[in-house]
C-alpha cells in the first residue's frame, strides 16, 4: 500500500521545481533471492521486498560521511531514514554508482536499473537466527527533492517531482 501511494503520488504531483531542487533517485526493488535456514538446512528463497523503498541522494551537510563527501558524494537512504545503508563513488566517464556498506549496490542512471547485495546471515552468524543473505534487482526513478517540501517531511522524504526511464 505504501508502494501504491508514493508511485501515485510521483505520478499525480504537479508542483513546479524550485530553484533548489536536486536530483534524487528513489529505488524499489522488483525481485529478491537468496537463502533461508529452516528446518536444520540452508534452502534457496525468494522474498518479498517489494515494499522496500530506498533512495539515493546527494549527502548534506548533517548527513553521516558529509566529511568524505568528494570520495563518495552519495549516499543510500533506507526510506524515511536519516542515516544512510551505504555511500557512493560514481565517475564523469560512466553513469555508473558504486555503493558500499550494508552490502553492495550497483546502479545505472543511464537504464536506471540496479542490483544490491545483502551478504550477512551466512557466514557471519549462527544458523539459528532470521538473518538472510540476498541479491535484489529492481530500477530506480529520477525525482527531484524541493528543500522546502524536505523540511515538511522530515529530512530525507522525498519530493514526488517524478520521471520515469525508458521501457525495460
């Protein structure tokens, strides 16, 4: 429901950019795999993650890892999160954004798709806990963030100014 909303929200806003405003993606995953203990025994899984929106912003100011902000300007926001999952490299040459963190990301602006690893629960714990190693895929939409709406919101919502990348 909450997917349902933003989406229509994006899509419905008419509100004029700002001067202020910068370009955001905000990403939603489409398929999850990975692995699942159950019963003693490591099976494969598919999950539901389609409910979890993140985005992709410039770093501020007061954001954690401001002060490395020239070797990763951009960080990854679970939404409605101050604190970022992951900060990004991206290069002039390429439309490519290199996310480390809690796990891995990698994401095109070019085709707005992106993959994002979440490799803990397996190697690093005990085989009796609910934490599962996953890789997503899922595409990511351009959207403006107007400072004024940020505020109203809480600092890391997003301002639904929306466009779409091209058909898959």
């Amino acid at each position: 429901m909450r997917q349902f909303i933003a989406i229509f929200l994006m899509l419905t806003s008419l509100r004029v950019y700002s001067a202020q405003s910068e370009v955001s993606y905000v990403c939603t995953v489409e398929d999850s795999v990975g692995f699942i203990y159950e019963k003693g025994i490591w099976k494969v899984s598919q999950f539901d993650m389609s409910k979890d929106l993140f985005l992709i912003r410039k770093l501020k100011k007061n954001d954690p890892g401001f002060e490395n902000k020239k070797a990763k300007p951009y960080g990854v926001f679970a939404f409605h999160k101050k604190i970022p999952d992951m900060f990004c490299s991206t290069y002039e040459q390429t439309t490519m954004f290199l996310c480390s963190g809690l796990g891995d990301l990698k994401f095109s602006s070019e085709t707005g798709r992106f993959l994002r690893t979440y490799p803990f629960g397996y190697i690093d714990s005990d085989e009796d806990n609910n934490i599962s190693p996953k890789i997503m895929r899922g595409r990511c939409s351009v959207t403006k963030m107007d400072d004024q709406f940020r505020k109203s919101m809480g600092s890391d919502s997003i301002d639904f100014h929306h466009s779409s990348f091209g058909p898959e």
